[in-house]
C-alpha cells in the first residue's frame, strides 16, 4: 500500500450512535478519509448515483427504514469499490454476497475488528514462507512411510475419513491418517481450493456444476455445501460467475 493513498469512504446507517462510531474507526486509520454520512438511504441512493466521485469503500448498514441495504447495494453497486455491510443480522449474509459485497461486519464490533476489515482488502496477502512451493504436496504413505509427491493441479478434492484423509486426484487416490485442519495448512499457500463442508476440500476447477446445495465435480463426484461454508462460497461464486 502506498503510504501516501487516501481511501475514500462513504456511511449509510438510520442509527446515529452507529455512524458516530463508524467515524471514529475511520479517523483512526490514516490512510482512510470519510467524503460523507447519510442517515437517509433514499437521499444516500440519490446523491451516490448521480455523483461523479469515486468511492473507494461503502460501508452500509441493511436493516433500515424506507429501503434496505440489501436494495440500496444492488441500485447503486456499480459506484463503490469495496462494499461492506455493517450490521446487527447475521441471517441477511448470504444475500449480502448476492450483491456481491466484500465483507460483512456484525455489530457490536471493536475499532481493531474494523481495522482488519479493511486491512483484509487492502491489503496484499503476505506469504508465510517466501519460499514455499505452491504447486505440490507431499503425502506419507500409510503402508510404507515413504512420503510421495503429488502436483496439486491433479487433486480433484481431499475427504475425510474418521481419522483418516482421502486425497483423489485425477489419476489415483491416497489415503493418510491426518485431519483436514493439518490439510487446510499444508494448502494454506494455495488458493486453487475451498473447503466446502467440514468433511471436502475441492479443487476450484474441478467444479463442473453447482445446482442447488450441491457440487459436482469432474469426477461426477457430489458433494453437499456445508452450511458453517455456504458463505464463503457463495463469495466465491458471485466473484467468479456471469449472471
């Protein structure tokens, strides 16, 4: 991030104790200027859509009189970068990432919880390890120890198992006795999977079709979206998909 960047930002909220502390989380982030404050979604749709100056972060409360920030967000997308719903509801998320908003906050929230919302889109992610291969994953062999390589552009998805992981790749499958928490880590560099159910990690383009709640991929393997998961793959899905 350049030291010198100014990021814009914009409130919508009908609770003016919520914008005032909205305000301050701003002002103690100096590389973050506020433009302007609504209490008033409808005056907040009127200004935003005819104003000419770009807007680097909304942040949008949703239940509000008049209209809801759900139906402000999808007038008025097209005008901000970053969108990020301020809330009390944590049932209102997944259509949250229907408008295709970037995070979602819950109210009540710390100025250090604010802080590393924002810092999580503007931030670039930094590798653990400088030198870590993103592209293969060694996996010990349960019937002789021998630790076998495998090309992570093979591996179609990782199951679990009881107290054991199956890795299918497009070839074979290996079985080691491991926990998808100690998988999630050794892929921790990779961003060509997701987990979708605590018991499947799957390969982003091994996805062949989603209908409903579920996955199926090229393998014609089906796979149930977890509902702890529903969330972040509908933010994937609305990242990557035509509609």
């Amino acid at each position: 991030m350049n030291p010198t960047q100014k990021f814009s930002c914009v409130i919508v909220d009908d609770e003016p104790h919520c914008i005032e502390k909205l305000k301050k989380c701003i002002a103690n982030l100096p590389y973050l200027e506020l433009l302007h404050t609504y209490d008033d979604p409808l005056e907040a749709i009127k200004e935003i859509s005819a104003s000419k100056v770009p807007i680097d972060f909304l942040l949008l409360d949703i239940d509000m009189p008049k209209i809801s920030g759900l139906e402000l967000a999808s007038v008025i997308r097209d005008k901000v970068d970053k969108l990020i719903f301020v809330t009390g509801h944590a049932k209102y998320s997944l259509q949250a990432y229907d408008v295709l908003c970037n995070q979602y906050l819950l109210k009540p929230f710390s100025e250090q919880k604010f802080a590393e919302t924002i810092n999580r889109l503007i931030e670039p992610p930094k590798e653990e390890f400088p030198g870590a291969n993103k592209d293969i994953l060694f996996i010990k062999s349960a019937s002789n120890g021998k630790y076998l390589q495998v090309k992570c552009d093979d591996i179609i998805s990782i199951n679990a198992l009881e107290h054991y992981v199956v890795v299918q790749t497009t070839l074979t499958q290996y079985v080691q006795h491991n926990s998808m928490k100690d998988v999630e880590y050794a892929l921790r560099h990779n961003n060509n999977f997701i987990r979708v159910h605590k018991s499947h990690i799957v390969a982003k383009k091994h996805i062949q079709s989603i209908h409903g709640n579920n996955i199926v991929l090229t393998n014609n393997y089906e796979i149930s979206i977890g509902t702890t998961f529903k969330q972040s793959f509908q933010q994937f899905l609305g990242s990557n998909s035509l509609s």
